[in-house]
C-alpha cells in the first residue's frame, strides 16, 4: 500500500485502518453468535473488496484494497491492518463491543476530517459512501439473536444505530 502524497504518515494510518474497523464494528455492534459473526467477517473483506468494481475511478479506494491477483500482497496489507488495529484496541483498553463503536465512530470523524482536507470532494464522497456500504454489507450477512438460525431479525436496532451514527459522523 503506497502513501499517497497528500496525507501524512499518521493521517494516512487512520484513514487505511478505517474500512476494516468499520467491519469489525458493524460485525460487534450486536451479537450475532459463533457462525453470524464469522459471516459478518466474511462479508466485511468482501465488503472491502467490491470497493474496487463499485468505485473503480477511486484513487483512494485504489490505493487502500490491493488486487485480488496479487494473493501475497492481499494477506500482507490484512495482516498489517489487523496489528495496527489490534496495537490501537489495547492501547485504548477497548474490551467490548461497544467499545469498538465507540471508537470506531470516534475514528471515522477524524477520518473524515482528514479526508475533506486531503480529496477532492467527489473522491471524498465515494470513500464516504464506500465506508457506509461495508457497515451496510456486513451489518446484513447474518442475523442477530436467533438460535441455531432460526428466528432473531436480520439487522438488530444496535445495528440500525451503528449504521446511523456512521452516516451522520461522515456526512
């Protein structure tokens, strides 16, 4: 992942960890069980990934989803976000889902500060859209408080609110 010219070093960190902390939020934002959460995992790096077929003009996007093709690459940039998110949860002491919101939410403001003053406001509006489609596509992959698949809702109101706080931290 190559740091783009108009963003610092720690401005970019913030920005790159922002798609997979929105994941694990949506994902934590309600409990979904052993498999719902692994399907709302699932659906984050797709979630991720699609950001390349539904923004393809999108340099930003361009340079925080790498290639499918380039499989090494992939697993690298994963790996390297997942330290540096994980290296923030504990140096915040985050232990819970709610936590992990909060902080999530808390991020993507100072995200989209950095990104109102670094973009292009139509580049500005895609990452912000991008941002809102992973929550959504993740936030919809399982079902919350069903009991080996039968019954609960598909999207939980703490779920609903997630999604909600989101949208209104980065419009």
């Amino acid at each position: 992942m190559t740091l783009p010219a108009n963003f610092s070093e720690a401005d970019w960190k913030i920005v790159s960890s922002l798609p997979s902390m929105v994941g694990g939020a949506a994902a934590l934002a309600d409990n979904s069980g052993i498999f719902g959460t692994l399907k709302e995992s699932m659906a984050n790096v797709r979630a991720i990934m699609e950001g390349l077929k539904t923004h393809p003009d999108n340099e930003l996007i361009k340079a925080l989803t790498p290639s499918r093709e380039n499989a090494k690459e992939l697993k690298e940039m994963a790996l390297a976000r997942r330290t540096e998110i994980m290296n923030m949860l504990k140096e915040r002491g985050v232990q819970s889902g709610e936590a992990m919101v909060a902080l999530t939410l808390e991020e993507a403001g100072r995200a989209n500060a950095i990104i109102d003053a670094n973009t292009d406001p139509n580049t500005a509006a895609e990452f912000k859209a991008w941002i809102i489609e992973i929550a959504t596509k993740v936030v919809n992959s399982a079902k919350e408080g069903s009991k080996l698949g039968f019954g609960g809702v598909l999207v939980s109101d703490k779920e609903k609110q997630f999604i909600e706080d989101l949208k209104n931290v980065l419009c």
